[in-house]
C-alpha cells in the first residue's frame, strides 16, 4: 500500500454527527426500544467501523514495513 494512501486511511473516523446519531441507537438497542429500521442502520454504521478497522490495521502494518525497510 502507498505510504500516501495509508497515511489518509488512518485519518478517516466517523463525523460528530454519526458518532451521537451511532451512540443514540447503541442506547435505545441496549433499552430494547430500537425499532428494526434503527437496528439496520445500527448494523450498518458497525459494519462500517469494521472495515474502515480493518482497512487502518493493515495501512499501519504497511507503514511499519516501510518503516522497518527503511523507506518513507
């Protein structure tokens, strides 16, 4: 992976707005008051944070081996 590209992939997150919307139907899950629109857009934004998880571990792994080959 270029050093670039993992360099920007580590930089996506979540905006404030996802995060609140994200806690707010974490919340009503673990009252049981979700409805199943809210519980698919809940599986959706986690889906999300797992790929984009997944997506960050390996662009920290490509700049370590960069690193460790002494490129940057």
């Amino acid at each position: 992976m270029p050093e670039d590209d993992a360099k920007a992939i580590l930089r996506w997150s979540f905006n404030e707005q996802a995060k609140a919307r994200m806690e707010e139907l974490a919340t009503r899950s673990n009252q049981g008051a979700i409805s199943d629109s809210e519980r698919s857009e809940l599986k959706a934004y986690i889906h999300v944070g797992q790929v984009i998880g997944v997506l960050q571990s390996r662009a920290r792994r490509a700049l370590q081996r960069d690193a460790s080959n002494g490129s940057s």
